[in-house]
C-alpha cells in the first residue's frame, strides 16, 4: 500500500508563526501567557499549548494585571487593543502579517475617500477586526445578493479585500457580481493574498484524481476541511475526516491500494504524521509527497515581531 501526503496542507505560514511567538513568549516572559480561545479552535493545538503554559480566555477583561497577552494571528480590534493598554498588560502581537496589511491598506483607502468591501463571514474574528479599523466606511458581503444590496458613495476610491480563509475559487460568481457593478473598484494588493486555502484545495483535486482513498485530519466543525472533503468527493473518491489518528478505521482500507492524506488549515502536522505512523503499521510500505505550490510571501521570513526579536538577541 501506498501513501502519498499532499505537500501544501495543515497550517497557513500566519497560523505556524502565531505558535512560535507563543512559544517563545512563554520562553521569555515565563508561564502563564494568555491567549484569546478564538485564535486557536482545534482541541489538539490548544491542549498542545496548554500543556505549555498557555491559558486560553475568551477576553482579556479579567487577565492578572502585569500578564502578558497574545494577540490573534486573526487581528484584534481597536476596542480589544484599547482594553489592554488601559489595563497594562503586556501584548505580543501575534497578527498575521498579510492581515496587518490588510488593515493597513484598508485605512489607507479610507483615508483617501473611499470604502472598503470585506468579503467573508459575519462571526469571523478577522472580519470583525478589519471592519472595526475602518471607521464605519466598510461594508461586509458574502453573496451575489449581497453584491446587488450593496451602495458605495465614491465606487472609484474604493476597494475590496477577502477573508483569508477563503479561497478565491469559490468566491468567482461574488467577485464578478462586484466587479460588474463596480467597474472602478479596487483589487487587494498581491502581496495581501492569501493563497493557503486555494493552494490546499488545489493539492486535494489533485491528490483524489490519483488515490483510492482521501483521508482529511482536522476538524469536524472547519470550514477548510469540510471544504476539502467536498472537492475529493467531487472527483468521486472515498473520503474520510479524522480529528485524530485514533478515530482511523483499518476497514477504510478494504481493496485499497493507495491512500491520500491532507489536513484543514488548522491542523499541526504532528497529527498528519501519527496517521502516517499509524498506516505504516497496518502494511504501508511506499510514502511519498505530491509536490504542490506552497504560500510564499516575504512577510514570513522574520516569523517573530520585534519585540520578541529583541528579546531572543538578549539572551
């Protein structure tokens, strides 16, 4: 039997450095260190970092004063940045570099008359920390309905960004609709895409055209990962999800010659790598990688913010 992982699965490159700043936090400002539930959903990454000496809050309004707190590689708003500077604490900020650019530009579009349309989900905590820095001229659509309701005072100075963990393939008949009305407006900036849910779903097309089997770690509740499994059973292949390598049935493997792995943009590699260890007990005897073009930015070639920077040279 043989096994073949898709090369661009699990975390995005935003999601992988949030977990190193964490952990050098904890290296260098000692345990606990505090972090927002949201930025981190998967049960296994947050037992792993709990474990670890990370506390997960749903706010800081009730940290220890003199803590050190983790923002969300989602971005936080002005009112979650305004609650910790009134109370002291001290931040780590941990946003994702594409998002800050996000934010960055999106003011800047403001500033010049314009607004500014966030494509993405309603309850996501990086819509809500891009809508909240743009002053009320921001305007959040997820349909082609959405796109028909929508009035925009000065089209031509505007813009659009699109959640991050969306992929730019699904949101085709949205984008046109928007385009269409609004000939002028404005296209994010290239180096503010954020390719790791299109990439991962172009992996798994790829990976089902040539498996008998698609296996997707991750979990049930994630929108990626339901993602993924519908884009494998589309090419018409068996697939399953797994939130742990325990929850693997070895008669999944009947009359199968070849499985495909992959992972939701939330998942730690460690657990695509025991599903690995767990299939090569069962007769594995050939592993290889689907080559897949993975995100590139030059953002993420310093993964850690100044501060923790400075304080690592130190040591």
């Amino acid at each position: 039997m043989q096994v073949v992982l898709a090369e661009a699965r699990g975390l995005c490159a935003g999601l992988q450095r949030a977990i190193e700043i964490i952990e050098t936090a904890l290296r260098q400002h000692g345990s606990p260190v505090y972090v927002r539930r949201e930025t981190l959903h998967p049960a296994h990454l947050v037992d792993r970092l709990r474990a670890k000496g990370v506390r997960f809050v749903d706010s800081f309004a009730k940290v220890p004063p003199g803590s050190t707190v983790i923002f969300s590689p989602h971005g936080v708003s002005r009112t979650v940045e305004q609650e910790v500077e009134a109370r002291r604490l001290t931040v780590v900020d941990a946003t994702c570099p594409l998002i800050s650019k996000i934010h960055a530009d999106g003011q800047r579009h403001v500033r010049s008359g314009g607004e500014v349309v966030v494509i993405g989900h309603a309850d996501h905590p990086e819509t809500e920390a891009i809508l909240d820095r743009l002053d009320g001229h921001g305007h959040l659509i997820r349909t082609v309905e959405d796109v028909a309701r929508l009035e925009l005072a000065n089209p031509g100075a505007s813009a659009y960004s699109v959640q991050t963990t969306l992929s730019i393939d699904d949101l085709r008949p949205v984008l046109a609709a928007l385009r269409d009305r609004f000939p002028g407006i404005l296209a994010p900036d290239s180096e503010a895409a954020c390719h790791a849910a299109q990439h991962r779903q172009q992996a798994v097309w790829g990976l089902a055209g040539m498996v008998d089997l698609v296996l997707v770690v991750g979990a049930k509740a994630s929108p990626s990962c339901r993602r993924l499994i519908e884009i494998a059973e589309r090419r018409g292949t068996r697939t399953h999800l797994l939130e742990t390598p325990l929850a693997f049935d070895r008669e999944w493997l009947r009359g199968v010659k070849r499985v495909g792995i992959t992972a939701g943009l939330s998942t730690h590699d460690d657990l695509v790598q025991d599903l690995v260890e767990t299939l090569r007990n069962l007769g594995a005897v050939e592993l290889w990688t689907l080559p897949e073009p993975k995100e590139a930015s030059d953002m993420f070639h310093d993964p850690l913010p100044p501060a923790i920077s400075a304080a690592m040279g130190a040591c």
